[in-house]
C-alpha cells in the first residue's frame, strides 16, 4: 500500500507504514457493526485493496472502491459480492466538478453537435499525497486507464469509430499546491464541412472536498441498495460517481439511474439485482456499455 518513493519525502508530507498492532479485520468490521468499507489507499494498491475486498466479503459489508484498482468494472469480482449478498460501487472516484467529469462532458457535448474529435489531452499537477504517490510510474498504469475510460467510453456508448489521439493522467507533483489540483484541456474537433474547433481550458479546485461530496453519494447510494435487497455492482451509481464502473453510460443515464433508486424504484438493471445473477447477463443488455 505504500509505495517507496514516500521515504525520500518528509514525514508531514508523505505517506508511512503504521507501526500499529495488525489486526483481524473482518473480525473488526463485525464487531463494530460496519455497513460499507470505504478504500481509500494510495493508488496501485492492488494487492492491499483485493485483501480488504475479501475482508468484506467475509464480514458481510458492501465496499466502495475509490481507487483505480479494478474491483466492481471486474466480473469474476463483482460474482464474489453477489454470492455474498452485496452491494458495491467502483472503482475510481468520479470528483463533483473534476477533470474526468469535465472531459467526459465535453466529449458528450462534441458527439451530440456533431463533431468529430481528433485530439483530447488532459494533464493533471498537484502537490497532496495523492500526487506524490503517482510520481512512482510503477503505480501509474491503472490511473491512466481508469482517467483514459472516461473519455474512451463516450466513443463506444455512441458508436463512434475514431483515431483520434487521447492522453490523459497526471502530470507532476508540486509540493506548492498542496490540496489544489490544476488540470488543463486541449481538444481540437473537426466541425461541418471539416472546419477546425480547438478549445483550451484550465480547470482549478480542492481535491479533498470535490471527492468527499461524490463519496457522501455513493454511501447513500449504497445504503438503499442494502435496504432494497440489491446485490452486486450498482451500475448508475457506479457510473455516476466513478471513472471506470462496470457499465459506462451517457451523463444522463446516470442521473435517471441514480434518481430511481434515490425514489426506491427498481430499474432494468436494479430488477435483476435483487436476486443472485451472473454478471454476464447484465453485460448483455448493454454490451458497448460494459468497461471491461
């Protein structure tokens, strides 16, 4: 979970190992009663979020995976959840007003006027943990997978066979910044009659707070899935909240997936939730939809 590219940092700015006493912690989640288990570990923890992904499992508590390790976008995982009679949302949180919900908006919006897009390049500079850790490109492929599906997805969601050139990642860590992430965009489209579109923009905010208030979602998201009965990989919340669900869909999708459970209504997905299924027959439904 912690990468060794921290111990070259100072102490208050970087990740340690606790020196706390292991312990069981399926044992600790049943003792104290936990609905959902939230990972948040560093990203490229692949190894530490499959072991807490299996604790739940144990424990009988739904997970919500944060982090790009591929978790609820993974059938042979999400079969593990639903043998279990749980819920989970993943993976890879989504910010409320992020430069992943950015791009994909603005790939939404080129789509639906028409255009094509030739080029969309995200770059991304920050200076918390969450940065310094990815200076460890080791830890970084699954990160520019997860920020990459994002856009990806709207290409497959609208049939759209494109060459376009896609970038999309973090860029550097700068101490200066602290909490604040700057991410930057460069699209150039291709409008009617091949006329030339080129957009620039620079997008700042807190990362802590834009994540913490899409998380708040997800747990309650989460907690009427418990209430319902519905097992397995929450599709619209998932790809409302995160950067690479089990199933992408167009903004708007979510949003009509998210208000039904919100109002306690079962959807074509939720309906084949309430029961144990194979991840397979949800694919099927929406095979372009499927991340994975």
């Amino acid at each position: 979970g912690v990468s060794e590219v921290m111990y070259s940092h100072p102490e208050d700015l970087a990740f340690r190992v606790s020196d706390e006493t292991p312990v069981d912690v399926s044992s600790v989640l049943k003792k104290n009663k936990v609905d959902i288990l939230i990972n948040y570990l560093p990203v490229g923890s692949q190894k530490a979020t499959e072991f807490y992904a299996l604790e739940c499992i144990k424990a009988k508590v739904a997970f919500l995976n944060c982090i790009p390790v591929f978790i609820a976008s993974n059938p042979v995982w999400e079969k593990k959840f639903i043998d279990a009679g749980l819920p989970l949302i993943g993976d890879d949180m989504k910010s409320q007003f992020g430069a992943s919900i950015l791009s994909q908006m603005l790939q939404e919006l080129a789509f639906s006027r028409g255009h094509k897009v030739k080029c969309h390049i995200q770059r991304n500079i920050g200076g918390n943990t969450d940065f310094l850790n990815m200076i460890d490109e080791k830890r970084l492929q699954s990160k520019k997978i997860s920020k990459e599906n994002v856009i990806k997805a709207q290409d497959r969601i609208n049939n759209v066979n494109t060459d376009s050139f896609l970038h999309a990642g973090p860029s550097e860590y700068i101490s200066y910044h602290k909490d604040n992430k700057i991410a930057n965009f460069h699209l150039e489209l291709e409008g009617f009659m091949g006329s030339p579109v080129v957009l620039d923009a620079q997008l700042s905010v807190i990362d802590s707070p834009n994540s913490a208030g899409v998380v708040i979602d997800a747990i309650r998201y989460l907690m009427v899935a418990i209430e319902m009965g519905i097992v397995g990989s929450l599709r619209g919340p998932s790809a409302f909240t995160q950067k690479t669900p089990p199933a992408q869909m167009h903004y708007s999708d979510t949003i009509k997936e998210c208000d039904a459970l919100s109002d306690r209504k079962l959807t074509e997905f939720t309906k084949m939730q309430t029961k144990k299924y194979n991840p397979e027959e949800i694919i099927k439904l929406y095979p372009s939809h499927n991340t994975q």
